[in-house]
C-alpha cells in the first residue's frame, strides 16, 4: 500500500497557497455556497482574467505593434484617449460578454453605460471600472492600474442606470489591479482586504496578503505639489505643517492605483483635493474614489472629501468628480483637523 506522502511544513503550505486562488478565496471569504456567493466569485475570477490579460499586453508593449501612444480620440473626461485605455476597456468588456453575470459596465472611458443585453435579464451585476488608471505612465514604463467596483442592479433600468447615482455603500466588492514590478489584485468582499500575486508561470493570481490592515500612520504623504498655489489655505497650511515635520516623505507617482497601494501596505495619505481650476477635484467618484475609499476602509484606513466620508457621496451624475484624502486614520484624521479649521487639534500637533 503506498505510503501518504507528506511534504515538510514548507512545502504544504506553499502547495496549499497555490492552490488559493482568488475565486476560491472570494468563495471561502463569503463563507457561503449560495448562488450569490458563486457568482460573486465567478465574477472577480473574471476580473482576474480581464487583469491577466491587460498585464501580458502591459509586459511587451513595447514590442507590439500600435501598443502605445495615443488614438486621437477624447474620452468623456476631455482626456486624450490612450491606445492602452482602449484595449483595456475592451478586455473588460469581452471578459464580461460571456460571463452572464454582469448587465452594465460603466467606465471611465465610455460617456454611456455598456448594456450586455443577453445576460440583463439574469445577470444582476454592474460592473463600474477605470480600465487604465495613470495610463500617462505607461508610455515612460511607470507602474498603472485598473480599479473595479461591483453593485447590484436595483429595479429596472430604463437606460440610464439612474440606480448607480447612489453612495458607495451600496457597493458589494472592489479592489484593484496593480501592473507594477509584478502584478498584484486587492479585493474586498466586505471581510476584509486580500492580496494576490500574479504568478505568470502558472497563469493565475496567488494569494499573497490575507487580511490587510492599513497601519494607522504612516511617513508617506502623497500629493501634487504642482497645485499648491491653487488649494485652499487650510490645505497649504496642512502641507506648511508637514514641510515642518520631520521624518514625512513626499512620494507620487502620477497613478493613483500605485500611490494607494504603497500607502496600504506602508501607512501615510494620499490627497488630490479640489483645486480653482477643479473646485471638486479630478478624480472620478464612483469608479475610482468610491471603490478605493471602501478597500481602504475595509482594511481600517479612512477615505473623506474634506467635509464629509467618500462613502456617504451620493453622486448627482456617472462621472462625477470628487476630492480624495485616503490613507491612515491618524493621518487623514490629521489632514481633516485642518481642513475643518479645529484649531486645538492643530495646536496638539504642534
Ligand atoms: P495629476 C491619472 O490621470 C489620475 O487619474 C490618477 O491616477 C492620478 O493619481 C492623478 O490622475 C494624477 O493627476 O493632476 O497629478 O497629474
């Protein structure tokens, strides 16, 4: 009779980690069976797929043909339309058609919501994204990301997906895809955040970080100093304050997805608030901020405007913008003491 053959520690539990992958995570996560719980995880297996296949494009752009640059094209943002943010939109959408999941995808790149009319009778899902996040990086080789949203269709819709202008705890997961040094999936079903690790050898995302907490400070505030003179005084006061400070670093890299992540795992704030030339700041609500702002929460960090939780905004249209302070809770604690003039708080802080 053959023996059971054990592996040391080491190796079963790498085994076992291999064999994490992220559909099986969501499923495990959900702690659940149901219908929903599958088709939520058949859903973010999806979103892996769509990111497997923007990271393979991503890797040898520089060797494909008509990879880079521009298309010419202004997207609904009034933004040149990068050949990459078309392509990724594009993969979203192809990894959506055959899912039977997913009735609506609302991007940033498209002025209207995307109907898949063969699943909208049965799939109950929209999925809201920015299929290329700081694609101005991506002709220089710098990192970018994609951010998703999931929420559950409410009613009917006659069109205009009037249902989504609602705030973003109405969301039932999010996360992004970070195509960095290697490509990396955070996700939140709403217990907790979980990291994964594309391994390209095997073709599949790897749980790395179970249970991410955010450290609640951290030495990274991340900003575009380019707008100083164009902030109100209480924020060029909170930045006067910092300058001050010793031991705070100033990193930003022009993606969003890139500058959350590194202050998810390393703690500090990420700010783009609003400025004169945008008093409701650039970064887009519910495809961006929200989806951020609930990952970041999940994983007990805090995510406001400046007057009130991202969260709680209830946008008035799909491509609203909104200002952004994220990060540690002492940190956009500190900024928000600021921002609503508490004097003490300040003077506490020296
Ligand atoms: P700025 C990229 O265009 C983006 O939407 C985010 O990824 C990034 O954080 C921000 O805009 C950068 O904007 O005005 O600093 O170049």
């Amino acid at each position: 009779m053959t023996e059971h053959i054990q592996l040391n520690a080491a190796q079963e539990t790498a085994l076992s980690r291999d064999f994490t992958t992220l559909s099986r995570h969501v499923l495990s996560h959900l702690g659940s069976y149901s219908p929903d719980a599958y088709d939520l995880s058949a859903l973010m297996g999806r979103i892996g797929l769509a990111g497997k296949m923007i990271s393979r494009h991503l890797s040898r752009a520089g060797l494909v043909e008509d990879a880079l640059g521009v298309t010419g094209e202004v997207n609904v943002q009034g933004e040149a339309v990068k050949k990459m943010d078309q392509y990724a939109n594009r993969v979203f959408i192809r990894a959506f058609e055959q899912s039977g999941l997913v009735c609506r995808l609302a991007s940033e790149e498209m002025e209207k919501p995307y109907y898949i009319p063969e699943n909208c009778p049965i799939g109950r899902y929209t999925l809201l994204f920015d299929p290329i996040d700081g694609s101005s990086n991506i002709d220089s080789n710098l990192a970018v990301g994609s951010i998703f949203s999931v929420r559950q269709q409410e009613g009917f819709d006659e069109g205009d997906a009037k249902d989504l202008l609602q705030n973003g705890h109405k969301q039932i997961a999010a996360g992004y895809i970070l195509y960095g040094s290697s490509t990396m999936l955070a996700y939140s079903v709403g217990k907790g955040v979980h990291a994964f690790t594309l391994d390209p050898s095997l073709g599949e995302f790897i749980l790395s970080q179970e249970n991410l907490r955010i450290p609640a400070h951290g030495s990274t505030y991340s900003i575009n100093e380019g707008n100083f003179c164009q902030w109100e005084e209480s924020m060029r006061d909170y930045i006067r304050y910092i300058h001050r400070q010793p031991g705070y670093s100033g990193r930003y890299s022009g993606a969003l997805v890139a500058d959350i992540h590194r202050i998810l795992f390393q703690g500090g704030v990420f700010l783009y608030p609003g400025t004169i030339d945008r008093p409701d700041g650039k970064l887009r609500l519910l495809y961006e901020s929200a989806p951020l702002a609930y990952l970041v929460t999940q994983a007990g960090g805090r995510a406001i405007t400046g007057k009130e939780d991202i969260l709680d905004v209830v946008p008035q249209k799909l491509h609203a913008r909104t200002p952004l302070i994220i990060g540690s809770p002492d940190d956009v604690t500190l900024v928000e003491s600021f921002l609503t003039g508490q004097k003490d708080a300040i003077a506490a802080v020296g």
